[in-house]
C-alpha cells in the first residue's frame, strides 16, 4: 500500500496464469523491479514461493526489504509478496518495473491476490 494510514497489502503473485501449475516449471520469464523514492514502502517477500502453487503465506520463510531512497529490489513476478503498512501520515513513492520475455502475453497478466 502507498497511501497513507494504511495496513499491510494482501499477499499476491505479479505474474501466475490461474489455475496453470505448468507456471511454475518455466523458466523465469517476468522480472519485477521496483524502485523506492523514499523509506517507506517496505516489501515483504515469501522465500522459494515462486517455485510452486502453494498460496499459503505462512509456510514460507519470510524476507522483508527495507526500502531506502533510490534503492533497488528485483525479483521474480511469481514470487508471493505483499507491501507492508504505511503509519505514515503521507503517500509513499516508487516505481515498478517489468521485465518480461518476448514470450510472454500481456493477457497471462492476472495480479492474483490471495
């Protein structure tokens, strides 16, 4: 979540045909980058997720980048992840980037949330 007051964002795949295990066994084919303009917008990432269909959060080890100005996160769009709360009273700012194979439908684009 960006705006401000807000709670911690559902967790969600960038990039996952639904219902499409075969998903999974590609190899990777949309890279997620996201670019932060301030300290605020923390991202919380689901180790190893991106190699299976389990949704389920809590069985994953958790990582959570700290977001500080101009700095920099790539990562693989299946990866379960979600942005954490802002106690912030203003907006926060970045920029997400895709990087995708030439391969790759805009149409298998979902954002499935869970």
């Amino acid at each position: 979540p960006v705006e401000a007051n807000t709670v911690d964002g559902a967790w969600h795949r960038d990039t996952v045909i639904e219902k499409e295990i075969g998903d999974f066994e590609r190899p990777l084919y949309y890279i997620g980058h996201i670019i932060y303009f301030d300290d605020l917008a923390n991202t919380e990432f689901c180790l190893n997720s991106e190699h299976n269909s389990n949704n389920n959060a809590d069985i994953y080890e958790k990582r959570i980048i700290n977001a500080q100005t101009n700095s920099s996160v790539f990562f693989d769009g299946r990866i379960l992840h979600r942005g954490l709360k802002n106690n912030n009273p203003i907006t926060r700012y970045a920029i997400y980037i895709s990087y995708t194979a030439s391969s790759y439908s805009v149409k298998e684009t979902q954002n499935i949330y869970f």
